[in-house]
C-alpha cells in the first residue's frame, strides 16, 4: 500500500433501520454486534479512519455515535489487550439503542411496519460527511461512503426526497452501500446503482458478520480491483 493511501482516512456512516415492529421478530442483538464489529474493523484498518452511527425508525433519525458527551476517544489498549475505548464505544451505541426500542411503548404510530425514516437518515448522513470533510486541515483528504442496514420495507412515501438525498450523494462522490435484512428494495438497489455502492440482501442473519467483513470493510475503490 502506497504512502499516499495511508495518509487517506475514510469515513464510514452506518444507518441502522431500528423499526420496533419489524424488530419484534428479528434479532436485533445479533445484527447490533456484527455491526460493531465491522464500526470496530474499520476503526483499527487504518488510524486516520472515522466512523459515525445513525438509527433511524419512523419517529425520527437519531445519532448514536460519536457522543459529543463521552469522556473517552475510542483509542488506547488496556494492560489485558483489549481496546477500553471501542468497548465505550460499543457500550454507548448498545445502550442507545434499547433506550429507542424501549421508549417506543407500542404507541398507535408503530403497529404498522412502514414509514422508518430513510430518506431523512441519508439526508443526515450526507451533511455530517460535508461537515467531516470541511473540518479537514489543507492537504488532507477524507473518501466518505455511507452504509444502510435495513429490515423494514421501502418508504413509498419517501420516494422524492430519497431520490433528492441519491443524487446529492452522487454528486459529492459518496458512495451508498446497502445491506437488506428483509425483502429486497428498490429504493436501495437504485441509491446503489447510481452512486456506485454494493447491494447485498442476507437472507440468514446468521451469515451478517460475513457479509459484512467480506464486502463492506474495504472502501468502494478497492473493491473493483477484485
């Protein structure tokens, strides 16, 4: 790997669909944890990496992570090895989550399994990778791309502003990545298509953390290589 790829830090925006309904007959414990473990693979590949972590259902979009609060960056190995701040890390985002699975209550608004928010997650996603690359010091450079895992069906009624929020990605240079849990989705298979991403539907939950290691560790580039 040449110098100029390692001085090239990636950002890596995920976006969890965290729909309660569809939830409630999936494991979402298991999904969490292979999604660390690719947040925390991307982290350790190459020290100028970033991360952020979104959830989104359809009550809003809300970030999990970074916490502008913790008291600890996610670096620094302990005396046994381990990595204190990606368990932090992990910890926060766990915990965060529950709080919004548990804060739903089964209201009226989530017994239908459609509306998650995901043309606003891609919005929200998009303006946190501008706001990363501007904060960058001259002479650096930060390739972003964006990771959607979703359960739910697609949003129909969001169709204009998730196609407003492909183009702007595309127009950027952000690729969208999508792995579906459920049924296929137009939506995504378009948002990968045009901005260049990779499209993969597991149907075994169990296969996730293969999946997910095997095609959306390495960035988009060095995918076509293979």
């Amino acid at each position: 790997m040449s110098d100029q790829a390692l001085a090239e830090g990636h950002l890596l925006v995920v976006l969890i669909d965290l729909h309660p309904v569809w939830w409630a007959e999936h494991s979402l414990s298991s999904v969490l944890q292979s999604t660390l473990l690719l947040a925390n693979s991307h982290l350790l590949h190459n020290p100028l990496n970033r991360l952020a972590v979104y959830g989104y259902l359809n009550t809003g979009v809300y970030k999990l992570h970074p916490d502008p609060e913790a008291l600890s960056s996610v670096s620094g190995e302990s005396g046994d090895g381990k990595f204190e701040g990606f368990d932090m890390m992990n910890m926060g985002i766990v915990l965060k989550v529950k709080d919004l699975i548990l804060g739903c209550e089964d209201p009226d608004d989530f017994r239908q399994l459609d509306g998650s928010m995901l043309s606003g997650a891609i919005m929200k996603a998009l303006c946190y990778c501008n706001s990363e690359t501007k904060s960058l010091a001259i002479g650096n450079s930060l390739t972003a791309r964006i990771l959607v895992l979703q359960g739910s069906p697609d949003p129909r009624a969001q169709y204009m502003g998730l196609m407003n929020g492909i183009f702007a990605a595309q127009k950027n240079k952000i690729a969208i990545d999508a792995c579906v849990l459920g049924e296929d989705s137009t939506f995504l298979q378009q948002a990968c298509e045009i901005t260049g991403g990779s499209y993969v539907r597991v149907t075994e939950h169990s296969h996730l953390t293969q999946y997910l290691l095997s095609v959306f560790l390495m960035g988009v580039e060095f995918r076509s290589s293979f």
